[in-house]
C-alpha cells in the first residue's frame, strides 16, 4: 500500500546538497525569514506574481519543483527495489 505521508516524510528529510541540512530545514528557514522580513516577502510575491515575467518564471519554478519532487519519489522507490525493500 502508498503510504505517502512516508513518502513525504523521506522526502523533506533528505539532505540538500553541499550543505549539512535537511529539506524541511531549509524549508523551515525560509518561512522564518518571511516572518521576519514581511515586506520583502510581500514585495518578491508581487514581482513573481504581478508581472508576466514574474509569472513565467512563477510558473516554471512550479513545474520544475514537481518535476523535482516525482523524480525523487522515482530514486527513491528504486532505492528500495535494489534493496528488496516492499513497498509499504
């Protein structure tokens, strides 16, 4: 059976490279610095997204990030296969 809060779990948990921490770290600085610098964040947001520019490239930083994210569930799913791990 998918189980896939394990997937997403497994997914933020995996380290970025070239750096010593996780996803969901990373992830996690970047909503503090949001919180913290709330005019910066409102300003970047109306640049991506009040621009056609800013919406292309919105866009397709958008579909990159799920390419990202379903070619790291694929790795991982034929990590567990080369193991002779089930799937859970």
């Amino acid at each position: 059976m998918l189980d896939p809060k394990k997937l997403l779990d497994d997914l933020l948990g995996s380290q970025v490279p070239g750096t010593g921490s996780t996803v969901r770290d990373k992830a996690g600085q970047a909503v503090q610095m949001a919180k913290d610098n709330p005019l910066a964040a409102g300003a970047l947001a109306a640049v991506l997204l009040g621009t056609g520019t800013g919406r292309q490239v919105t866009g397709a930083a958008i579909k990159l990030g799920g390419l990202a994210a379903i070619g790291g569930l694929a790795y991982k799913a034929y990590q567990n296969y080369k193991a002779g791990n089930e799937p859970a």
